[in-house]
C-alpha cells in the first residue's frame, strides 16, 4: 500500500511528483512500515497512537511526527495536522475505530485521500460501497493464498484499486481500428493497460495504433465508464481479475 508519488500519474492522483503530507492512525506493524516507507520517499508524516510505546517501532531515526492520542478524536487529529493532510490511512486494530477515524477525517477534515484497513470483508465491501476506500488483508490473503495454491502467479494483485477504478475489456472493431492508443485514452480517466495480439500481450505506447481484433484492456474511472462503453459496444468487466 504504497501511497507515494513519483512522475506522471496517469490515473489523475492530485500531488504527482511533490512532497505530500500524510497522517497515519495505528502505530503497529503496517502503520510504523508504512510511515518508514513514506519518509524514505520524501514526504512529511504524521503518527497518530493511543499508546506512547507503539512508537519504538519507528526506530530512532524516524524523520517523520507523532502525535499520542487517539484517531477518533477531533482535537486529536486537528493538533496532528489533519486539516493540511493531503492523505489519511486508519491502520489501528479495530474496524470500528478505522471507519470512524476515516468518517472524521472525510467529514470534517475533507482530506483529499482516505484509506481504512477493515479486517471484515462484508463490512469493507458495505463502506466501499458507501464511498469510504478501504481495504481487507482478510480478502487479499485469501486471495494471494488460492492464487499461489493453484500456481496462477498472484492473478489477484491487480485488485489492489479500492474499488475505484474498473479493469475493462474490449474487442477492437473495424471503426476504432486504426487509431493510436492515444486517441483513446483520455487524461486522468481512461487508460488502455495492455493489447492483446494474436496470442501475445503487450503494454502499448501511446503511438502504438489499434487494430481490428485485438483485445484492450482498459483501467477506467468511474465517471468516464459511460464514455468508454459507447467508444467499444464491446466493453465488459475484466473477468480475470475478479473470478
């Protein structure tokens, strides 16, 4: 769960490319990796933990910020710097206590970028459905297990999008071939991830032109779904990734 920006976003993330400020609720083992990870990369962050000692696992040299108190608290996290946060992670050992730091941090906060770990997966499948990001190390280890039982390379990694971008397919026809990739794709929205071609897969170049029968994979934002469907009448989920 790596939050940090480098280069050209292509999926439209605010802040591409400039030291962002993150605020980080749960001091265990992923906060603490996560914060490491984030400072490594340049960008200011905050820990926010109930418990003094949950940081000694930060090490020494720790260029980042902590904060003691806890993540459902308001004045908590306004002394942590909530209201210049570009992004907010819950990573404590409650569900509960992730979803009502991650709602104060939306609602009140209006911090740009939310994410809550939920180790339920009905309860993580209802907030993402409700428009809080979240994400179940009960669900993705599951998968990664099933996916290395059966020898298929970890097919479920591509998951990793929050179930805020859509993995689509689509069969190029005679009136979209011809045209290069770039003429397809739109900034921030729509993104052609790979070309299928007479039974080998490539990752295009945006000069690479289309050709009638091959098989796109699309990563689509939610508001250009419409768009992409009505550009291919052949659109549909990528199966593959959510068998």
């Amino acid at each position: 769960m790596d939050l940090s920006f480098r280069g050209n976003d292509p999926y439209g993330n605010e802040g591409w490319g400039r030291p962002m400020r993150y605020l980080i609720v749960g001091c265990g083992r992923v906060g603490s990796n996560l914060a490491k990870l984030l400072v490594a990369d340049k960008h200011d962050v905050v820990v926010v933990d109930e418990n003094p000692a949950a940081f000694k696992r930060l090490g020494n040299r720790f260029g980042g910020q902590v904060e003691v108190g806890t993540g459902i608290d308001y004045d908590v996290l306004k002394r942590a710097g909530a209201e210049r946060a570009d992004g907010f992670v819950a990573v404590t050992d409650g569900d509960n206590r992730n979803v009502m730091a991650a709602l104060i941090a939306q609602k009140m906060f209006r911090i740009p970028k939310i994410i809550a770990r939920i180790y339920d997966p009905p309860r993580g499948q209802l907030y993402r459905e409700l428009g809080l990001e979240t994400f179940c190390p009960t669900t993705i280890g599951a998968q990664l297990i099933r996916d290395r039982l059966q020898d298929v390379a970890y097919a479920s990694l591509p998951r990793f999008d929050f179930g805020k971008l859509s993995s689509l397919v689509a069969t190029v026809t005679r009136a979209q071939a011809g045209k290069a990739v770039s003429e397809v794709e739109v900034d921030h929205r729509i993104r052609i991830a790979a070309i299928r071609r007479l039974g080998s897969v490539s990752v295009p170049a945006p000069s690479d032109v289309l050709v009638e029968g091959d098989e796109i994979n699309a990563i689509v934002a939610p508001d250009a779904l419409s768009q992409f469907s009505a550009a291919f009448g052949t659109a549909r989920p990528d199966t593959r990734l959510t068998a």
